[in-house]
C-alpha cells in the first residue's frame, strides 16, 4: 500500500510534466511508471531521483545496460524493494538477460549476502592486501 497519494493529473504541474517528457524521451516509450507517478507528490523530489537515476542508468558509462540493469536488480533484492526488484529485471530481460542469467544472479546475491552475514558475525581482520 502507497503511503503518499498518487496525484491526479500530475502532469498539471509544469515540473512534473518536464521530468515525464524527459523520461519518456530519454527511454523511447510513453510509459511512465508508478514510481514516477507517485514521486509526482513532490515535484522537487521527482527531479532529483529522476536526476540521478538518469545519470547512472541512462548514460553511457564502461558497464553495458544490461549489466547495469542486473547490478540494480541485485541491490534491489539485498534491500528488499519489491517495486525495483520487478522493474529491473524486466529491464534487464528486455536488454537480453536470459532466464539462465537471471537464475545466475539469484544465486550470487543469495551467496554473497550469506556470507555478508556470516562475516558480518565473526567480523575477521581485513587482509593487507585487500587494502591497497
């Protein structure tokens, strides 16, 4: 359940209205999801997540989008946001995540936050060589 409202007609108000046009040119798709929509509560606050989502995702770096879409899927499930978890995996899968992929990645995020865990517990002293 939302705990803002979801605007009206958030597009009323001009600096919504920039930030969806910027999305939907940005992405190539008139589709404007939930999260922006109801970011719109607060435009201020809708630029500045657009911003920097925008700026790690959306512009060319050294990691390829579908990396960057799996790497955000990952952190996604470490926090338990369900909303992101669902979007990026479906981004990821339309940059050409295969299912094998996605079960691979399952598996490295179960596997590295158990023993984030278990090093989290026994807190051993970081190696030199780890530190340079």
């Amino acid at each position: 359940m939302a705990t803002v409202p979801k605007p009206d007609n958030p597009e009323a108000d001009a600096r919504v209205k920039a930030v969806f046009d910027d999305i939907r040119t940005t992405r190539g798709s008139d589709f404007v999801g939930n999260v922006w929509q109801y970011l719109a509560f607060d435009p201020g606050l809708l630029e500045e997540v657009w911003r920097d989502v925008k700026a790690v995702m959306a512009v060319p770096s050294l990691i390829d989008p579908k990396t960057k879409e799996m790497i955000y899927a990952a952190v996604s499930i470490a926090n338990a946001c369900d909303y992101c978890t669902h979007s990026h995996l479906a981004a990821a899968r339309a940059k050409g995540m295969t299912m094998a992929e996605q079960a691979e990645l399952i598996r490295l995020v179960a596997t590295a936050g158990k023993t984030n865990h278990i090093l989290n517990a026994i807190r051993p002293p970081i190696d030199p060589a780890f530190l340079a």
